[in-house]
C-alpha cells in the first residue's frame, strides 16, 4: 500500500469512529434500566418429579429377589425411558437417594451406582456396573462364538 493509502485509510477509520461512537452513546442512554431476565439451570421440577415416579414403579415391579445389579438395570432403564436431560435425571435420582424409609441395601446401592452413572453422562443400562462400564469389561469371560457355534468351556456334569 502507498503512503497516500495509508492516509486515507486513517482518515476514513478516524470518521468512522467519529460517526459510530456517539451513536452507541445514545444507544446505550437508550438502553432499558431493568436487568436482563436471569437464565437459571435448575431443571423443571415437574420433569424431575416425572422421573423420580418412573424410577419408584421400577423398583416396586421387580421381584423382593432381585439382586442389586437387577434393580439397577430397572432404574437405569426407567431414567433412560424417560427422555430427559442428564440434570433432571441427576436431580431425580438424587432426591430418591436421600429418602428416608426403609430402602433395602440393594436399592440403595443400585440408586447410588445409577447417580454416579448419571454424573459421568453415561445413561442407559450400558451405563450400569459402577467402576467396570468400559467394553472390554462388559464383554469379558470365557465364552467364544461366531458362525453359530459356540464354546464356553465349562465342564459338563
């Protein structure tokens, strides 16, 4: 660029600025004096309660022998038919973990692995198990298949 170029840049820029900045003054005196409404993330209280019923009837369903692993699939299934975000199914799942009563050890442990799931992000009955969710756990033991045969190598009695 030319000296001359250069000039006429900064004049034109020095201009603009002459022109836009008392227009943003008046646009900003102009500005209301209430404050912006408050976006709060608390989820909705109804959705929250929604699922914290699902969660109820999925526990009362399932047979006084299920075992934890059972009844945290059924919670996890609940929360993931649900649909909601992962605030609403924390915030459910917590309230139900801090109700006083007589919840067996086995739905208090399943509701605490399901919270802890729900923290990670992980939702669904792929999101069970505490600490061993990853595949390689999920799909580990001794069986062995393809082709419609398979071997298991357990003993026969």
């Amino acid at each position: 660029m030319s000296n001359i170029a250069h000039k006429t840049l900064a004049v034109v820029t020095v201009m603009a600025l002459g022109i836009t900045a008392p227009a943003l003054a008046a646009a900003q005196n102009q500005a209301p004096a209430t404050p912006p409404a408050t976006v709060t993330n608390e989820p909705d209280p109804a959705a929250v309660q929604k699922v914290a019923d699902a969660i109820t009837a999925a526990i009362a369903a399932l047979p006084a022998t299920a075992s934890e692993q059972d009844v945290e699939a059924a919670i996890s299934f609940a929360v993931s038919q649900q649909g909601q975000s992962a605030a609403v199914n924390v915030a459910a799942l917590t309230y139900l973990a801090k109700q006083p009563g007589n919840q067996s050890r086995k739905v208090k442990n399943a509701l605490a692995n399901a919270l802890s799931a729900a923290r990670r992000g992980l939702s669904g009955t792929g999101g069970t198990g505490g600490a061993g969710t990853t595949a390689a756990t999920l799909g580990a033991g001794p069986a062995i298949g393809g082709g419609g045969v398979g071997v298991n190598y357990t003993t026969q009695n």
